[in-house]
C-alpha cells in the first residue's frame, strides 16, 4: 500500500484546449518538505490548487493518508493554503483573520484566543491581534497567512510562491525561518516556486516541473548535481553545455576537443556535457600533470562579491567560469580551464 | 483536402472546452441558494427593466409607426431634439475638456475649487438650473433687466442650450478627467526627454491618449441631453421636443399612444449612443489604472493655456455659483424683479407643502434601499461564473440607456392596470431600477478590487458558500451598497422626469409640487421649498460621507 501522506495519481487538468498538467503523479512523505519548482505555466500551482480542492482533476485521483477526497469539497478538505498575495481579509483584524479558521471550526472562543496568540508568538507577531493587514509591512503580512494557515493544525501545509512579493534581503530571511518553522512543527508541506535558489535552499525534496510534467524528483543535491535533461540541468543554475560524441569508454570527442568523462556511456552514443560553472578550475599557468586543460582566453570578467564569474573563449566556445572570491585582482588575457573529471556530468540523448 | 481536415481539427478543440463548460454550470448551479437567487433576481429584473420597456415598444401599432412621418409636430420635435443634442453636447464637452484639463494640472492656481464648483450642477435637482437662469436671466431676471436693463426672453432654444451647457458639462469633466488623470506624467517626462515642447507633449501625448474619453463624455453627454425633462419643460418654450412631447401628450391630450410614439421615437438615438459608448469607445481606451498613484509630477502647463483655462473655468463657475445664488435669493425676495425686500414669507408657503418634501423621502428612501440591494446581489451574481451571466449585467446597465420619460410611460403601461398601479411602490421601482446602472457598476468594481484569493482564503480554512458572502463579501461591500443607497435617494427625491408620470391624484411629492409653482409663476415659494431639497440632498451626502468612512475601516488593501 502507499504509505504516502498526500498522494497525487495520475492528474490531469485541462483548461480550454491548454493542458495545464499532463498526468502527474507525486507522493509526498509525512513530515517533509517538497518543493514544486518550473517556469510560470509549467503547471505547478494548479497542482497545487487542485490538491487544496480548488481545481476538479479531469483524470486521476488525490489521496490524503490513502483516503481519496478528489470530490471532497475545498473547504471541507484540512489543506490550509498561504497565498501568493496572503489574501489577508482586509476588514479583520490580525487576530481575526488568524481565528477565522477556527471559528469556521467552531473551537470555544477561550481557546481560539490561546492558540492565536500561540501561533502569533510562533511567527514572532506576539501582541499584534488588534492590528489591521494593512497596517502591517510585507514581511508581516506574510507571517499572519502562514499563521493563519498553520493555526488550523492542516493535515498538509500549502505554500504557492509566498515570497514573490517580499523584497531580495527579506526573502532570504523568511524562506529559512518558514523551513525551521516547517521542521520544528514537523509539518508535511508542499511548496510552490520558480525561484531553483530558494528550492534548493529549502526543500526536502524538489519536482522540476515543465509543461505540465514533472521531468525529475529528487533531492537538492540530485537534482542540481546530476539533472536527468537539459531543461533540468539550465533550470535549475547556471551550466555549460558541450555536445559531443563518446569516442571510447570514458572519453568523449567534440569540436576541437576531446575530454576525459565519467565512464558509463556507450562509445558512439551522442552526449551533452553538463558543466557548472564552479565546477571548472581557472589557473593563470597551465597546470601539470591533470588531464582535461584547455588554452583560453578571457572575454569578460564580473565581480560578485563572493565569487568571480569569467567569460573565457577556450576551444572555439564560450565558456562561464565562477571562482571563489579571489583576494587580489582578477584574470585576464590568456588563462588555463581545468576540467576535473568526477565534476562532468553527461546527458545521453534519446 | 484541407477543408475537412481544419473543420474536424477545430471541433476536436471546442469539445473539451463545451464539456469544462458544462462540468463548471453544474458544479455552481448544484448550490440551491445561488440559483433561487439567481433565478429570483433574473425574473425581478425582467420585470422591471425590460417589460416596461417591452409594453411601451409594443402598445402603439405598426400603422401608428409608420405615421410617424406624416405628423409635422413630431418631426419638429424630433429634429429639435437632434439639433439641441448636437448643440449642448459640443459646449458642454468643450466646457468640460476645459475644466478636466485645468483640474487636473498641479501648476493650475484655484484647481481644487473649481472642480469643487463645477461639482455642483450634479447635485441640483435636473431643473434647478432652468429655473435659476429664468431668475437671473429672464424677462424679470436680475442680470439683465434689473441690472443691464435688457428686455431678454430666455425662453426657446438658446436659453436650453446655455442651461443644458451648464447642467451637463460636469458629466463631461468627471469622465474626461478621469482620463487625464490617469494618463502616467512619465511618458509626458518621455516625450519632453525626448524633445518635445509643452505644446507637442499636450497635443500629442495627454490629449492623444486622453481621445477615447473624451469620445466617451460626448456619447454620456449626448444621452443626458437628448433625455433632459427637466430643464426643457420649464424653460423651451414652445420649442418642441421630444422629451416634453411625451408628457403633453399624455397630460394635455391623455393620448397614451402618442406618448409611446414619442417615447419610442427618443429610444432609438439613446440606445444607439449607449451601444457606441459601451461596446466600441470603451474599449479603445489606452490609459491603464494602476491603482497605485505616481509620485512624479506633471510636467509644467504653458501659461498662455494654463491662463486661457483659468479665465474659462472662473467664467463658467460664476454662471454655476448663480444658480444656486439665484435659487436661494428667490427664496427671499419678496417679489422677484419687482420687490427686492428680503422676506419669510415663501418659508411658511413651503412649509404648508412639507408634507410632500417627506412623502419624497420615503419614496426616495425605499428606492435607494431597493437598487443597493440589487445592485449588490446583481454584481455578485454576475461576478460568478454562471451560466447567462451576460444577460443579467446587460439588464442591469441597460437602464442607462432609457430616459426618464420613458421608463415613466413604460411603468404606466406596464403597471398601472395591475394592483399595485398608482401606488408609490410602483413610482419606487421605477426610480429604483433606473437608477440602477449606477449603484451596479460601484458594486461590480469593487468586486473586481476584491481579488479572488481572498474568497479562496475563506474556503480554504473552511467557509461554506454562504458564511463566504456572510464574512467576506457583505462586509467588503458595506461601502458600495451605503454608496448606491445615496445616489439612488438624492436622484429620486429631486427626479421629475419619472414622477410626473407615476404620480397618482391625491399623491404629492416635492419636485411635482415645484414644477408646477414655477409653471404658476410662484416663484418664491418654488425656490424655498428648492432650498429646502438642496438641503436635504447634501445633509444625505453629509450622512453617507460618515457612515462609509465609520464602517469601512480599511481602504481596499488586500
């Protein structure tokens, strides 16, 4: 049996003649945190809306701890939702618009009063119940939606990009004590974003959606180590792209190049070289006694604070490199790129 | 070959698209509350907007239509009514381009005040300005024979003209400005930047985008003109026209058909000029509305303009500022023209007709709780996606289009053989459903404000249908039904149009009992029981401007 504390099978939804997901399915253990993550359009909010009710399946069927509520009504299905913009109802207070779930629940107004002020304190908005939403900035806006989602005790927590409207500095911050949050409470979470730095930062487990499918599933490291496509692998960060041809067993052949690989691809079978921009070594002399080195030259150079990031014409291509913040000045003119072999990942075309 | 293979190929697409369709009509109609309402509001409005005007189109026959041609007096009128259409139309929008424009250029010394005067003609009763120029500029008025010594006669078509300019010019601001203001001062900055003079920036830039508005403000303006009862029936003469045609007919001739004639001969331009505003003008405007207000200030006006502006505006505001100086010095002087004395004499006259000023509250009161309901439940009900919604926003904006005269013939037609005939229930649904466009289209905007996730919020921790509209909606939408309630009770306390048709014997209401002093001359006593509604208008203005901001405690945030 599936022991899968929410379980999407088989979904598909189509609006007009777009199909917006295209027979998905997702089982999300309890307790973690998995993170919808593809372009706008890709399908990850209606996936989203149509495990909180808001969105009938045309096929397949939703499972919350193996019991099918595909029909169960929204508001009757225990799946709280923050939304992209809180929609906050403007005319409660704090307090009221935190409550408003468990008064629909018909918990005892002592109680309700408690378990506000509990979760308000838990978000860090203690004492704030009187104020209205819009007296409030973004970032607090923000918490009193989560608040008022979690206070409800939800079988899962719904997240659909919550911190689209928060500025750079304040996203950072929020995305990491929504994850604390999220362990502490050991709350089972489906999260949904176009942001691969904020997936990754976050998730237990990332879905990279595109079309309308989910293309691969897997851990942060997985997924941005070794993506099953392309799509995958320029989604989520930033890669160099080399298509070449396996000549011999760990050996693969391109334009003006030949590189040491990896081995498990089949010689003659055409490949595509992923290669992140860290991955790649930069030396001012050509360094002995390693395979894989190429004779560049640098184009363009960018200062990033914490890295450099290089522009470096090698082998008849473009290259991006990104070194760990150097002290002194940066490269230029003729430069060595180091390619180390267990860094390369190849993609086998079908 | 290719024929087929495209038509099968397009049916492939509609399918899915018919079968969502009809997944999503059952899925909404499978609550019964919605659909009782829904049914229940769609049989109220057909009802009351389109079966009066049914009976109206078809009580006169085909042979009474096709006479039409051959009655010289309605050919008259109806050329009369075209000519005063064109006439008004273009000053009252060339008036109103011209305070739209100064209003809303930040440089523009008095900007404020004069929108605040050029505000006014909208509250007066729609034959108050008629009735002050007769004051000020007839045969007995106190600019030109008291003042200049002219023997003026403004009764007849230019003094319409200068009436309906001055009536009516306001409408033509507010949409106009509207549009000014909306248009963003950054792309004025872009085409300075880019070199441009004042003048090129204000010829190609603001008043380029502000085009469709003010195409908008003509058509809105055409119809109130072609409509106007008010003004015409005291102050045109023996000008005919189309508007007053009907009710001399129906008054002096007790001739109901010839009052459906006339009223159905007006239908046609209204209707026309509604259908052009709402289906092609308004969609062709450029400026967006962000909602969100720019911090960057327009570029600076060139003075010869920004002077030109000011001299027109304070000219125009003074003839604004004297009819409500005329009307509320009528209601003192003992004998206009002749007797300038200061007396109270009209007040204890007026007073004997209090009685009628509180019989148009009450009327006034249950029309405006009528059309803020509806208005309400219309605006939720088509802000759903339900099956003829289309239909439903079209009878509620399609009162717009009617004049007055003619949903006053229609309501007789259509209601006074019926029990309820010559009740004030009647002559309040009439006011009530024409007034209704107004009072929907607030409601429906600030739906629109409402974004949907907020309802998805309430669903989503629980809220069943109606605890959504119970907790979410209503409380949101205090503010447009407390709006809508206003106008709807300031217009049918001072409409005439409607009431003279509507009004049973023995019934009496204010603006009926002032029509007909000024048409027996009693002045004074006609400008204080006016004082008296103009009063009664800005204290219900005053009342609604504290309730809304009391209730509404916040601004549409969310």
């Amino acid at each position: 049996m599936n022991r899968a504390h929410v379980s999407v099978q088989d979904i598909t939804k189509r609006f007009g003649p777009t199909v917006a997901v295209d027979g998905v399915s997702l089982d999300v253990e309890e307790g973690s945190f998995t993170t919808l993550l593809g372009p706008s359009g890709c399908g990850k909010t209606t996936l989203l809306r149509m495990v909180a009710g808001f969105h009938h399946p045309d096929q397949g069927d939703i499972f919350l701890r193996g019991i099918r509520v595909t029909d169960i009504p929204a508001h009757r299905r225990n799946t709280a939702m923050v939304f992209q913009e809180y929609a906050l109802f403007p005319h409660m207070t704090v307090g009221e618009n935190v409550g408003y779930g468990l008064r629909l629940r018909r918990v005892s107004a002592d109680e309700a009063t408690r378990r506000v002020e509990q979760v308000l304190e838990l978000v860090g908005l203690a004492g704030q119940q009187r104020k209205f939403p819009h007296q409030l900035s973004g970032g607090q806006q923000q918490r009193v939606a989560l608040a008022r989602a979690l206070v409800v005790e939800p079988e899962v927590l719904l997240l659909d990009e919550p911190l689209s409207n928060l500025d750079a500095k304040l996203r950072v911050r929020v995305r990491s004590e929504i994850r604390q949050l999220q362990q502490q409470l050991g709350k089972t979470t489906l999260y949904v974003t176009h942001d691969q730095e904020e997936a990754l930062a976050i998730s237990d487990r990332i879905a990279v959606m595109n079309r309308g499918r989910i293309l691969q599933l897997g851990t942060p490291l997985q997924i941005y180590h070794h993506p099953v496509d392309r799509f995958v692998a320029d989604f989520v960060g930033l890669a160099n792209f080399l298509e070449g041809e396996v000549s011999a067993p760990g050996q693969v052949r391109m334009e003006g190049v030949s590189l040491t690989v990896p081995d498990g691809a089949l010689p003659g079978r055409r490949v595509t070289v992923v290669l992140r921009p860290e991955a790649i070594r930069l030396h001012a002399r050509p360094p002995e006694e390693v395979a894989n080195v190429l004779r560049g030259y640098v184009t363009a150079a960018s200062f990033l604070g914490t890295l450099a990031r290089y522009w470096v014409d090698a082998a008849g291509r473009h290259w991006i490199v990104d070194v760990p913040s150097p002290g002194e000045g940066l490269l230029s003119g003729e430069v060595y790129l180091e390619i180390p072999r267990d860094r390369i990942h190849l993609l086998t075309e079908t | 070959m290719a024929r087929p293979l495209l038509e099968s190929g397009h049916r492939v697409v509609v399918m899915p698209m018919a079968v969502a369709r009809w997944g999503e009509i059952r899925r909404q109609t499978a609550d019964p509350g919605l659909l009782l309402t829904f049914l229940g509001t769609a049989a109220a409005l057909g009802l009351f907007v389109l079966y009066p005007a049914f009976r109206v189109l078809v009580y006169p026959s085909l042979r009474d239509y096709l006479a039409i041609p051959e009655s010289l007096r309605w050919i008259q009128a109806a050329r009369n009514s075209l000519m005063m259409m064109v006439l008004s139309t273009i000053s009252a929008t060339v008036v109103g381009l011209v305070f739209a424009f100064a209003t809303t250029r930040p440089d523009l010394p008095g900007r404020r005040m004069f929108r605040g005067l050029a505000m006014l003609p909208l509250f007066a009763p729609p034959f108050m300005v008629a009735f002050a120029y007769i004051l000020m500029f007839g045969r007995q008025g106190l600019i030109t024979r008291s003042l200049l010594g002219l023997q003026a006669n403004i009764f007849g078509w230019h003094g319409l003209w200068l009436v309906q300019t001055i009536a009516f010019f306001p409408l033509a601001m507010l949409i106009i400005a509207g549009v000014l203001d909306a248009v963003n001062p950054s792309l004025e900055h872009a085409a300075r930047n880019l070199g441009a003079d004042e003048w090129t920036v204000l010829r190609s830039i603001s008043l380029a985008l502000a085009r469709p508005g003010i195409a908008g403000a003509m058509l809105v303006v055409a119809i109130s003109v072609l409509a106007d009862f008010g003004n015409a029936v005291i102050i045109a003469g023996g000008f005919p026209l189309l508007a007053t045609e009907a009710w001399f007919r129906m008054e002096g001739m007790g001739d109901l058909k010839g009052a459906a004639l006339v009223v159905a001969m007006l239908l046609i331009p209204t209707v026309a000029l509604f259908l052009l505003e709402r289906f092609w003008v308004s969609r062709r405007v450029y400026t967006v509305v962000t909602g969100r207000g720019s911090r960057i200030e327009r570029p600076s006006t060139p003075p010869v303009l920004k002077w030109g502006a000011v001299a027109i505006c304070s000219l125009v505001s003074l003839l604004v500022l004297l009819v409500y100086l005329g009307v509320v010095a009528g209601a003192f002087t003992t004998v206009w023209g002749r007797d300038w004395s200061l007396t109270l004499e009209h007040w204890r006259l007026a007073a004997d007709r209090i009685a009628s000023l509180w019989s148009s509250v009450k009327i006034g009161a249950l029309a405006g709780v009528i059309t803020g309901t509806v208005s309400v439940v219309v605006a939720f009900l088509t802000s759903r996606h339900l099956p003829f919604r289309g239909v439903l926003d079209f009878l509620a904006v399609l009162p717009g289009a009617l004049p007055g005269v003619f949903v006053g013939v229609g309501y007789v037609l259509a209601f006074n053989a019926t029990p309820i005939g010559g009740t004030v229930w009647v002559l309040a649904a009439a006011l009530a459903f024409w007034h209704l466009p107004m009072g929907y289209q607030a409601a429906s905007a600030r739906l629109k404000q409402i974004e949907r996730s907020i309802e998805e919020a309430a669903v989503n921790l629980g809220a069943t249908g109606l605890q959504v509209l119970r907790d979410v909606y209503l409380p949101l939408l205090v503010r447009a039904l407390v709006e809508a309630f206003a106008v709807s009770f300031i217009r049918a306390v001072t409409n005439v149009s409607i009431v003279i048709f509507l009004i049973a014997p023995g019934q009496v209401v204010a603006t009926f009992v002032i029509l007909n002093m000024i048409q027996n001359n009693i002045w004074g006593a006609a400008a204080a029981l006016t004082t008296m509604l103009l009063l009664l208008t800005f204290a219900s203005i005053g009342v609604t401007w504290i309730a809304v901001g009391r209730t509404v405690r916040s601004p549409g945030v969310g």
